[in-house]
C-alpha cells in the first residue's frame, strides 16, 4: 500500500505541468501560510490524530479506516481553526500543459460534510476570515503594527488598519480587506530547479471597495506609529528634508545631483547617525524594545522614509514616472512645479488667446447669409457632420481624460503631477509664480480646448467651403497643442531634468510643514513640543527656525556638519583660496535657475535657484536642539502582560480610542471612502468648489506668509477662472450636440443656410 506522500507526488507527475497557486488570486493571509499535508477520517477521527503522524513525517501518514481516508491539502492554521469539519480538500488547482484547468471533482478530491449547513456554515466562516466587515471606525489599538516579521508572508493581513496611497497621491487611513500574492514575473514554474520550492512572492492588498494596492502604496498608519514612537521620527523627517535640499544639487555628472544621488540612502544615514546620537537615548531604548519588533522598527523606517523612496521613483521607476510618455505636460506645468520661467508661457498664453479672438472677430465681420451654390452648400454640411462627429470621439473623450487627470483622478504622470501640487497649494507653501503656473496649467488643461472647440463649431457651421472647414478644424488642434508641443521639443528638456528636479522640489515642500516650522503654537501642537520649550531653543525668536541671517551663519559653522561635511567644507575653503575652478566645480553647490533671465529675476530677489528655496529655513544651530526635545512615549502604559502565554500584548485600553472631530486620527478621512476614479474625480470637483475659495483666502492671511494681498488676487481670480473652466467642460458636449443635429437636420431638409444669420 503507498503511502500518502507517493499517492500525491504520482497525482501530480501524471496530472499536472505546474501549480497554479495565484496567476490570478490566492489568499494569503495566515489561513494559506504554512501549509502541510493531512488527513481525516470520515468515521470520526480528529484531525488532530493525523497531525501528530505528520509531524513526524509529512510523506508517511498512519491510522485506522484506510479505505475511508480522504485526501486533502490544508493549513495547520486552517485546521486550528476549522477543528470541527469533517472532510474537505484544499489541493490547490492544477493545469494540464494546455493550460486547461481541473477541478478537484476531475482529480477524484471531495468535499465532505455531514449536511449542506455544515458546508454553509464552514463556507461563511472563511469568508469573514477573509473578507472582515469593514469597522467604520479603528480603535487606537486598530491601527497599530507591531511585532516580528513572518518569513515570506504578507506584511498586513484582512482587517488590519493601514495608511493606502491613492491616485491622487493622498494618504488615507482604511482598512485592508484582503491580502493578495503573486510570483514574481520572472519565476518559472516549469524550471526544475524551483520544483518543491517557493516563490518569494509579491503581494497586493484590497482596502475597502479599491483592490490590488502594491507594497510601496501602503505603509503603516501615521497615528499608530506616533502612539509607539512618540514625535521625535517626525521633527527628524522635516530636518532630513532641509539637509536633502541642501545636499541636492543641479549638476549633470556631479555625484549629488538630482539625476544620480542615492536619496534613500542618504535619508538612512541621517537617521542612523541621529538615531545613534548621545542625546537621543531615550528615543533609541524604545526603538529597540522587544515589544515593538523588527515589524514595528521596519515600519516606522518604512513610513518615514517614503518621500525619499518617492523622490529616486521619479528617476528609477519609468513605468510610474515616464515624463516622455505623457503628452499632457505643458510649459504651465514646468512653471506650476519650478516656480520659475514665466517668461515662455505667458507669451505662449498670449499667443493661445489671440489666435482664437482673431478668428472669431474675421468670422464675424464675414458671415455670409446667403448662397448661390447649393452643391457647395451641401459639401460643406457634410464636411461639418464629419467634423463634428470627429470632435465627439477624439475632442471630447480627451477633454474628459484631462479633466480627470486635473483633478487627480487619472493613472497618468501628469495627474500625479497635478496631485503633487494641489496638495501644496492646499498647504499654502508654494510661491506666488507656482500658484500662477499652477491656476493657469488647470484652466488651460479643464476648459481652453473646450472653448476653442465651441469657437470653431461655430465658424464651421457659418462657413460654405468645405476646403475651409477642414483648415479650419485642422489649425485649432494645431493651437490647443501649442503649450505641449513647445514641453515635446529638443531644446526644451530633452532629459527631463528640470520636470524631475521641480518634482523633487515639490515633494520636499509637502513633506515640510513650513507653517508649523515657523509658528511656535503650530509647531507645539503637530509635534508635541511644549511651546515654551521651542522658544528658549530658538532664541525666544517667534519665527523659529525661520531666520534668514541665522541660517547663513549656520550653514559655515562646523558644529553643525557631520564628519562628512566637514571634510567637504574644508575642501571647498582650500579650493577658494588657491582660486581652483574644477575644484570649485566639484565643492561648491552652483546656483541654477530656470530661464535665461533666471539670475536676472534672482539678483532682484523674484526667483529662487533650484534647490534652495528652504534656505532661510536651514538654522542647524535651532535644529541641533529641538531634534530631541519631543517626549518619548512609555511603552510600559501601552501594553499589558499575558500570564497565560507569559507575554506582552497590547493595553485593551486602547480598544476605548476613537477618532472624534475634536481630535481625529492622522490621515483618517471617513467621508471620503472609495479611491476610485469617479468617486476621485467627483469628490475633488466639489472640494474645490466649495472649500478652494475660503481655505485659499485663509491660507493667505496666516502668520508670516508672504505676499499676503498678492496671493488674495490670484486666490480670487484664480478661483473665478477654475469656475470658467468646469462651465466651459460641461457646455462643451451640449454644444458640439446641437451643432451635429442642426446638420442632420440641414442636410435632411436640403436647407444649406448658415444656421446663424
């Protein structure tokens, strides 16, 4: 008699190719971990009686009621689970070499129950295993990870509380619903060399109504985090920011230039020389503490670290970020992102403006009202029909794409872009030039090639020259891409430095908080510094770390440089002195801008170089002091002991912490549930009609921002084009409507007039 092990491995030599464990969908949360084989009796003997021999050895199974035995392949933690069923089989499917599926009923597998409740009943339990009701509102203890990592499983499992990043480049805290894997794309099932072997597989997660988020789109919550570790990884965060923009440089073949520089690696070495500095001890115990875990430690490096992950993205990941690929990127982007180069696209805005005013005014002047050719007529509506009909299935489906990908709702680089920027805007930190460049790249994406169709449906249907016509047609596509195309030429950007370096420089400013860092009260509040505390480290200095002539001196003060920098900052002293230009080269940030007249606008203080817009910012002497000022959190107040399994667990305490409107959860947004493009791009549409306005006008008054009557004006007029815009997207396909039924009807009635004398 053979064994169970030879029954299967004959099984799978003379029925199968290769498993099909997850070319689509497979769980894998703990009830598909550590998989073993087993078997039940039929006659009412425990699983757990099989167990016992399998855990001897797995190929050799023993025990009464051979001829009842069924074959099954099952988790140990499904069984611990589901200890009362009876029989069932969870081989995986197979495939022949064709590819054809078979079912475990062809492969002679059953499932047996006592009663088709009992199945019912089995079958219900895996699915609130795996697809848990959804907790509209997570505990504190919800949302925190912590622990110790599993070998090759999933990093969060069904009903764990996590922060997703969706397209719109938000952070939202929801809840993971499922847990996916995959082999990766370059494993070969039919290698046999990965006989009896596993994957290291790649996993995707389902969070809420949205599925298949990757790894890098979801990281530990922010308000978990911060309950473990307290605030100080935070008041880092915006520090390493300062140093990055500071390191950064715009250098084609320098070593730190934005193109080349590893930026993860250089965020790691900052936190490990702050992680291991004497005056952060404290902070360093409870990092460490077995309680938290290598999962906890790797979670808070992974949160942490994400905008220096994203940053080498832009450079590395041209699947997401393939500036090339997407032709909506126009000079108002480059002006939006930069803050600087005004120049070109205010002449191309001119340009795009006039062209259409003169057409329209010489229509106007030369409206024919009546004809003595009723065959050219007759070309002419049919030409127009055809125009018209062009316009509903390129014109429009393309106006639609770019109003999506303007409100963030998009899968494309320059709805990302977009994403990026409305988030610093809604922050208030970008300059007067990035809000202009920003304002006028969305009315020209949401509404100009709307307004420039409506203008020509309206030539066309006043002009009798079919030749005209399509000349017509033919030259306002030409002007709609004029602000594109200039993005697409070879003189322009041809490596897409100056896109990626303003990207960069968009990322840094949403991470840091400049209002808080220059707001005692602000600052107190987000990062858990007592005020008074903040004050006597900067110097009773109400601004903070604000200080243009502290951060001069700082920058040239040696207590403030790592080992590094010092050596670095010797060099450039020495290569100054003996007036070495190649030494210079190499040792001295250079000042970029972005436009010829770019140092023109910066001698008069109007534009910033690139990488250095931070600088006033960079009071390494007030930095020094306040990195380690936030209170660390005491672990002991946060988990209880377990005599039962002589362990530590979480405080049931924490299950009595909701999020509430007076102190909600970091990043927790429960009326904006669902990430999909339509609820996106409706919930943006309205958010910026009804919230835009007053926060923007807010936003503008606050305590030392800049310009303050300036940025009102282009809040306001900003706002009334953005309006103009949305109108002139919903007009449009009424309009282009209109015009193709008075045709038809034109061309059914033989009435060739103009349809307005």
């Amino acid at each position: 008699m053979s064994t169970y092990g030879e029954s299967l491995d004959q099984f799978n030599r003379t029925t199968t190719t290769r498993r099909i464990f997850d070319e689509d969908e497979t769980l894998a949360t703990e009830i598909s971990k550590t998989n073993m084989y087993v078997a039940l009796s039929t006659d009412g003997e425990s699983p757990e009686h099989f167990t016992d021999h399998i855990n001897d050895d797995e190929n050799l199974v023993t025990g009464p009621s051979r001829n009842a035995l069924k074959e099954f392949r099952l988790s140990k933690t499904l069984k611990d689970i589901f200890s009362n069923m009876k029989a069932i089989d969870f081989t995986p499917i197979v495939s022949k070499s064709d590819g054809a599926y078979i079912t475990p009923q062809e492969s002679n597998k059953t499932i047996n129950f006592e009663s088709d409740e009992k199945l019912r009943s089995f079958i219900n339990t895996i699915i609130e295993k795996e697809f848990p009701p959804k907790n509209p509102s997570p505990s504190a203890r919800d949302v925190i990870n912590i622990g110790n990592f599993r070998e090759n499983g999933a990093l969060y499992g069904p009903g764990t509380w996590v922060e997703i990043e969706g397209p719109d480049m938000k952070w939202r805290l929801d809840m993971i619903t499922r847990s996916v894997k995959q082999a990766p794309d370059d494993w070969d099932w039919n290698d046999p060399n990965n006989e009896d072997k596993e994957p290291r597989w790649v996993y995707y997660y389902h969070a809420g109504s949205d599925r298949r988020f990757r790894e890098e789109d979801v990281r530990s919550s922010e308000e978990g985090l911060k309950r473990v570790f307290g605030n100080r990884p935070w008041i880092w965060q915006q520090w390493a920011m300062l140093k990055l923009e500071e390191k950064l440089r715009f250098q084609e073949g320098h070593q730190h230039d934005c193109m080349e520089m590893d930026v993860q690696k250089y965020g790691a070495d900052l936190w490990d020389n702050w992680l291991e500095h004497p005056s952060n001890l404290e902070f360093k115990k409870v990092f460490n503490d077995d309680r938290v875990g290598n999962f906890g430690r790797s979670e808070l490096l992974n949160h942490i670290q994400k905008p220096f992950h994203l940053i080498d993205r832009l450079k590395e990941d041209k699947d997401e970020w393939n500036f090339d690929d997407d032709a909506n990127i126009s000079v108002f982007t480059y002006t939006s992102m930069l803050g600087a180069g005004a120049m070109t696209p205010m002449v191309v805005l001119l340009i795009q403006l006039a062209i259409p005013i003169i057409f329209f005014c010489e229509a106007l002047s030369e409206l024919r009202c009546t004809s003595t050719d009723a065959g050219d007529h007759l070309y002419a509506r049919l030409m127009s029909l055809i125009i018209f009909v062009l316009y509903t299935v390129t014109v429009f489906p393309d106006s639609i794409t770019r109003f999506y990908d303007v409100e963030g709702a998009g899968d494309s680089v320059y709805s990302r872009l977009l994403s990026l920027r409305r988030q610093l805007w809604d922050q208030g930190d970008d300059t007067i030039t990035q809000m202009i460049g920003y304002k006028t790249d969305i009315v020209m994406s949401a509404g100009y090639e709307s307004m420039l169709s409506m203008f020509n449906v309206f030539l066309i249907l006043n002009t009798v020259d079919a030749l005209e016509i399509l000349l017509n047609a033919l030259a306002f596509v030409f002007v709609a891409k004029i602000d594109e195309e200039i993005v697409n030429s070879c003189w322009w950007d041809p490596q897409n430095r100056w896109i990626t370096a303003g990207t960069t420089e968009v990322i840094m400013a949403r991470t840091i908080r400049l209002r808080s860092l220059a707001s005692p009260s602000l600052f107190s509040t987000n990062f858990g510094v007592p005020r008074q505390l903040l004050i006597d480290a900067c110097g009773e200095d109400e601004n903070l770390f604000k200080n243009t002539e502290v951060a001069k001196s700082d920058a040239d003060d040696v207590k403030y440089l790592t080992n590094e920098e010092r050596v670095l900052h010797l060099f450039r002293d020495v290569a100054i002195e003996k007036g070495n230009k190649n030494a210079l080269d190499e040792y001295r940030k250079p000042t970029k801008y972005f436009a010829v007249m770019g140092p023109v606008f910066g001698y008069l203080g109007i534009a910033t170089p690139v990488f250095m817009t931070f600088q006033s910012f960079r009071t390494w002497s007030r930095w020094t002091k306040v990195l380690y000022l936030a209170p660390v959190p005491d672990l002991d107040n946060l988990f209880d002991y377990d005599a039962n399994e002589d362990t530590h667990i979480l405080s049931s305490m924490l299950h009595d912490i909701k999020s509430t409107k007076e102190k909600p959860f970091a990043n927790f947004y429960p009326s904006e549930d669902g990430l999909s493009q339509n609820r996106l791009f409706v919930r943006q549409v309205i958010s910026v009609l009804k919230h835009d306005l007053p926060n923007g006008l807010k936003s503008s008054r606050r305590q030392g921002q800049d310009h303050r009557v300036l940025r009102v004006i282009v809040h306001i007029f900003g706002y009334v084009m953005t309006v103009g815009a949305y109108l002139l997207q919903t007009i449009f396909p009424i309009v282009l409507a209109i015009a193709i039924g008075s045709t038809i009807y034109e061309l059914l009635s033989r009435n060739a007039s103009p349809l307005y004398p």
